[in-house]
C-alpha cells in the first residue's frame, strides 16, 4: 500500500527523524495561505502515488505567495506524468507546501525488503537525489547495502559504518546513526515494505534532513493498523484495483487482451505463462482465492469485463474448495448482467465439474470448456482469431 509524502513524513516525524515544515493543501488559495505561514520563499510539491515528480516539474521553488498560489493553480487538476506514472500520469489534488531548504550535499537512503533473503535491506549513497538510478546504473560501486538480520536487529556500529560509507564525520555522522535507528524501528513498528528518503540532506547550516519520504505498507500487515485504510488517496489507484480490494479479491493489470480469473497465486502465474505460450497476451489476472463464493466469482468476473482492454476471458480454477457448479453459476450471472458476447473459455476441475461444463454449455454465451490448461489456453487465442 502506498501513501504520500507528506503523511509519510507526518510518520518520519513521529519517529524523531528531521523533517521540513510544511502543510498540505487542496487548492491554490491554500497554497498561498501556506506559503506565506511559512514566510513567503517555499517549495511547491504534487502530491502523487509516483515519483520522479521533480523531473516532470512536479517540485517548484516559489519565491513570494503569490508565486505559490500560481505555480500550485498550473498543478491542480493536471495529470503529471513521470518516469513512474506510464503515459496517462496521475492528477494532482493535493499539493506540500514546504520551507524551502538550503541544500549542502544530497544522499540516498532506504531500507527494503529484500526477497531473496527474505530480510530487510539498508541501502545508502552519498550520490543521492533525482538521477540515483542513473548512479546504479553507471557506478554501482557508490551503493551501500547491508542486510539486517531480524534476531539481532540494526545495531549502532552498524549504522555508524553506513554513515562513514556516506562520507559523514562528527555530530552530523552521529545524527545520521540516529537518524538510521529511528528508520528501522519504523519500519518494523508500521510494517513498511519500503521506505526511502532521496534526498536526505545535508543543509548548509550542517543539519539531516528528510527532503522527501516514500512509503509503502506490507498490505499483509495492514489489519494490524486501522489507521491505514484512511490514509489511502483512491483517486490515485486503478478503480478496478479498488472494486477488487473491497470483495477482497486481487486484481492485477497487465499489458494484453485476455482476461483472467483464477483462484490461487501459483495458479495464476502457471496461467499467464502458458498463454503466454500460446501466443495469447493476458490484460490482467484475478485470483477470487480458496473459498469464493458465487456472488465473488460473479463480481470477479465483472471486474474482469470493466476493463476496457479485455476481449476474450480465460477462466482456470482448480475447485478443491470451490464447487465447479457454483463457479459457473457466478461467471453465467455476471456474464448476463453486463450482456457479454466476448469468448470466455473455462477451464475447470473438481467437485461437481459435469455439472458446471452442463451449466456453461447450456447458457447461450460464447463459452467453451477445456479439461487442461494448455487446451483451453490454445482454444482462447483460436476463438479470438476466428472473432477478428
Ligand atoms: P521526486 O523527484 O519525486 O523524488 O521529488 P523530490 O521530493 O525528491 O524533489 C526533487 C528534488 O527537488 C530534490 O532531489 C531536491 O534536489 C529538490 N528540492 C526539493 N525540495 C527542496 C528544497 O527545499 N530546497 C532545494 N534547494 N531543493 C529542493
Ligand atoms: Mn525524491
């Protein structure tokens, strides 16, 4: 789960890691009101579920409110694409405004999960800032990493390694061990699968601090904190990711024409791969899980057809749980409801699977079954070119 960088920092805060004042505001009027609360001289941030903003003008200095109030009208309302965002970009209804900062030198510093030891990871760099996947990319060597074992935690000399590795000496090296310390016990006290802080800076009045914050959340972990689900800005999300979450089930976006639904994640991944085999290009994937009931099934199978770019569906569901008959029950009903002729191909197994195939072969829509997984992938992709 993904918040702001002004509630991440709000969190920053909260865990004594230095931050810049600031306010955030939802019109121009506001962010002039802000600016001049802050003395008038202020940087402009868009407030968006993606980074790389400063590069796509999404951060401006303002030297007086009434600049503010101009840059901020220009922001609101646009969609800012960056390099994270894809072509669309994302729209700007919230805007920081901050102190403006005078920057002595820029560092990178986050701490992740990292799969493949299943730990979390400190990475840190003193070339921090808007290019620092230009510095992995070109000098790699000016990364730091340092995987933190869960049972003896980050300890000081630890952290006071990354802050010499940074170049840092005296009480800003101290303060940025600290600083590190504190960065850790967040992310175990608020579950965060990332965090990261480019820049961390160095002011020129010698001083740490956060000039940008990201964070993500565990979403395992989000029943642990009821905080959470009012912090999430749904206008930045896929409004079918968000129909998804709410009959719990997981939706996926991908690239393609063909729609998905599955149950289970394993599943899915064996289902995208042999359509990719047969040449068949997956839109998304759901996965409705164990014990879906009809009327999950038939609100997957909705969510699947709200997506403008679907135009066949590929049903895989192994029924352990599940009873086939139920599964063709949902698909028919929602299928009717929203009057889909699209080919759908399900291929199923399980309990009650006559009955299901029967249910489906005697419905009117455009349906085959399929007893395997690479048949039924094949069958897709054929009915698609014999509909072209
Ligand atoms: P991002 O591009 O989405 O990561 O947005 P950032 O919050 O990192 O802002 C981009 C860049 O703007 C930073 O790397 C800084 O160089 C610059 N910046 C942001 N706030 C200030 C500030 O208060 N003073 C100065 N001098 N630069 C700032
Ligand atoms: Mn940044």
């Amino acid at each position: 789960m993904n918040i702001h960088e002004y509630q991440a920092k709000e969190i920053l805060g909260s865990f004594d890691i230095p931050v810049p004042r600031g306010r955030v505001t939802v019109t121009a009027d506001q962010a002039e009101r802000a600016a001049k609360m802050l003395g008038g001289h202020c940087v402009v941030k868009a407030q968006i579920y993606a980074g790389g903003r400063g590069k796509a003008g999404g951060v401006k200095v303002a030297h007086h409110p009434e600049q503010a109030h101009e840059i901020a009208k220009e922001l609101f309302g646009k969609r800012l694409v960056t390099h994270q965002t894809g072509p669309e970009g994302l729209k700007v209804r919230r805007i920081l405004i901050e102190e403006t900062v005078e920057v002595g030198r820029e560092y990178y510093l986050s701490i992740t999960l990292d799969r493949q030891t299943s730990r979390y990871c400190l990475i840190a760099s003193s070339e921090g800032g808007v290019n620092i996947e230009e510095v992995a990319e070109t000098a790699p060597e000016k990364i730091h990493t340092l995987t933190i074992d869960p049972y003896t935690g980050l300890r000081s000399y630890q952290a006071r390694g990354v802050a010499l590795k940074l170049g840092l000496s005296g009480s800003i090296a101290e303060d940025c061990v600290q600083l590190i310390l504190n960065l850790y016990r967040c992310c175990l006290e608020k579950d965060c699968s990332l965090l990261e802080i480019n820049p961390l800076v160095v002011t020129k009045a010698g001083w740490l601090l956060a000039l940008d914050a990201k964070i993500n959340f565990d979403d395992n972990a989000i029943f642990r904190h009821w905080e959470y689900h009012e912090m999430q800005d749904y206008s930045q999300m896929d409004p079918l990711e968000i129909s998804a979450s709410k009959f719990d089930l997981a939706y996926i976006k991908l690239g393609g024409n063909i729609g998905c639904m599955v149950n289970g994640a394993g599943l899915a991944m064996a289902t995208l791969d042999v359509l990719k085999e047969n040449s068949g290009e997956p839109a998304n994937f759901l996965d409705v899980g164990g014990g879906a009931t009809r009327e999950k099934v038939a609100e997957a199978f909705k969510i699947i057809l709200q997506d403008k770019d679907v135009e066949a569906v590929f049903v895989n569901i192994f029924g352990g749980i599940m009873r086939c008959d139920v599964i063709a029950q949902g698909i028919i009903e929602a299928a009717s409801e929203v009057d889909c002729h699209l080919p759908i191909v399900v291929r199923m197994d399980g309990s009650q699977v006559e009955e299901g195939k029967k249910l489906l072969t005697e419905s009117g829509l455009n349906v085959q079954c399929s007893d395997f997984l690479g048949d039924g992938a094949k069958r897709i992709v054929a009915m698609m070119q014999s509909e072209a």
